[in-house]
C-alpha cells in the first residue's frame, strides 16, 4: 500500500513534458517521492534544433545551466544572450522561448523546482529555511549571470546519484546534492552582476568582427590577446564558453545569415565571401548551426 506521503505527491505532480531523445536525458524525482524538485535535465546538440516554443511552467522557477555554446531567451517579450557558463533563472508564471532563434548546438542542464505551500518542508529544510530560499530565488536580480565549475560538477553527480537504484541513502544524497546546487546558484548571483568578457578579450571579439570575411588563424587571435596558443584557448573558452573557432564559425554563420537575407546574393557568392570551400559544405554548416537551409532562409526573405 502506498504512503499518505507518497499519494499526495502523486496527486501534487503537474503536467511536465518529460520526453527524453537520443540527445536529451530528463531525470523524474516526483516517483521517489520528491514534493519539490520536480526535473533535471540536460541536452547535448550536436546541431541545431527548431526555436523553443514560447511556454510557462505554472507555479515552478526553472534554473538553466548552459554548459556549453550559446543559446538565446526571450522573457515577457525580453532578450537574453547566453554562453557557456551562465546561469539563467525563469520565475513561475513567466512566458520563455528562444523566440526566433534555434536551440543551438551544445550542452545545457535544466531543474524545475515548485514554490511550496506555506508552512511545508523544501528538500528536508524546516518551513522557515526553504522560505528564505524560496524567498532569494523570487526576487534576487541579475536572472543571467555567470556560474562557476561547482554547479556543472554537482549536476553530474546528481546525475550519478539517481542512477544508483541499490544504494539504501540514494534520495537522502539526491535531496543534499540538489540543496547544495541551489545554495551554490544563489552565492554566484550577486558577484556577477554585469560581468562580461575581459578588456582583452573584448579586443579579440572586435578583431575577429572586423576580419570576419577572411581565414583567422587561431595563433593570430592568440597574439591578438597576448597569450599563448594553448592558454589563449583555454581562456576563451572560459570566458565565452566555446571554443575560439566555434566562435568565429558561429560569427561567420551570423553575418551569412544577414547577407542571405538582406543583401540579396546568391548561397554560391555567400559562401565564397565567408570563406567557404564549396557551397555545398557552406549549406551543411549553416544548417547545423541554424536548423535552416541557406536557400531557406533567402526565400523567406523575399516573401517579406
């Protein structure tokens, strides 16, 4: 017979899309009892896929970690760019989407987690602890800001966690590892209010823009910044979350697009202005990066 507990979390569930894919993996806590934290999941595109439709998730935050590459949100009709790195909070209620543009290739973890009810425990904490939590989480700004290594690390685990259906004390490690993620979330908050790339990095990005229609060898960004090629790697990627040539490639991609949708050339003079070695292998690209065809993207523009 089950627990009164455990029925009434049955009967606490929402509607949640759980659709799990070859590139998605979606972990359910409500079957083990969980109140609280509803879902953890995580993607990893190798390309592109089409724009996230704009939706809501009633009464819940949802925290995103965008582990790797670029992705944009719009909120209530607002713009926000993220890479690599960054964290990106959604209140209950609040309409998200990536508006017109796709989920683009990379990794990104997502938890959704319930407001509870006045005078209820949240992940074992008493009532006056988890509204404190609550609390910050309600009303704390920036709601995009940059992470740090322990919030990746403690996702994976959590990940690990779950699947080790034997060990006796599995939900007591999923309810901490899951507190201590969003502790770690609310202390990186406030130290990264309006942070943005390094001064030299910012040179960089400038320098790749203004020789975006040529070949840029990695060593000649690395002299651009003053460093090392293994170091300069290494450092843009921490700073940007993506390696350098995924950069410049996703920058190229970006002006193409412009160019096939304003300029009025063909998919041919395109990919030779950015460089490509055939149209063919500039199509693929474009595609992977922007779930759309070059020739797609022209004739919607002419239907303007």
């Amino acid at each position: 017979m089950l627990s009164i507990e455990y029925c009434d979390t049955i009967l606490y569930m929402e509607k949640i899309l759980v659709d799990p894919s070859e590139d998605r993996r979606i972990l359910d806590f409500r079957p083990l009892g969980f109140r609280d934290v509803a879902v953890l999941g995580r993607y990893e595109y190798t390309r592109a896929h089409q724009p996230l439709v704009p939706h809501s998730h009633g009464n819940m935050i949802e925290i995103c970690l965008l582990e790797s590459g670029r992705q944009n949100y719009v909120v209530e009709g607002t713009e926000y760019s993220l890479t690599g790195g960054d964290v990106f909070l959604v209140r209950p209620h609040e309409k998200h989407g990536s508006g017109l543009h796709p989920e683009e290739k990379g990794a990104l973890y997502w938890l959704l987690f319930h407001i509870p009810k006045a005078r209820q425990r949240f992940l074992s904490l008493p009532p006056a602890q988890a509204n404190h939590i609550i609390d910050q989480f309600l009303n704390f700004e920036p709601r995009h800001f940059r992470g740090n290594d322990k919030l990746k690390k403690t996702l994976s685990q959590i990940f690990t966690v779950f699947d080790e259906t034997d060990v006796p004390l599995r939900v007591v490690n999923l309810q901490n590892l899951l507190l201590r993620f969003l502790l770690d979330v609310l202390a990186c908050a406030p130290q990264n209010k309006g942070k943005g790339p390094s001064s030299e990095f910012q040179h960089v990005l400038s320098f790749i823009d203004e020789h975006i229609f040529e070949m840029i060898p990695l060593a000649v960004l690395a002299d651009e910044a003053n460093l090392s090629l293994s170091r300069f790697k290494a450092r843009f990627k921490k700073e940007m979350g993506i390696p350098p040539a995924q950069y410049v490639m996703q920058r190229k991609i970006e002006k193409a697009g412009r160019l096939l949708s304003s300029e009025g050339y063909s998919v041919t003079e395109v990919a030779m202005q950015m460089g490509f070695s055939s149209s063919q292998y500039f199509a693929a690209v474009f595609k992977q990066y922007t779930g759309q065809t070059p020739s797609l993207v022209m004739k919607r523009s002419l239907e303007k």
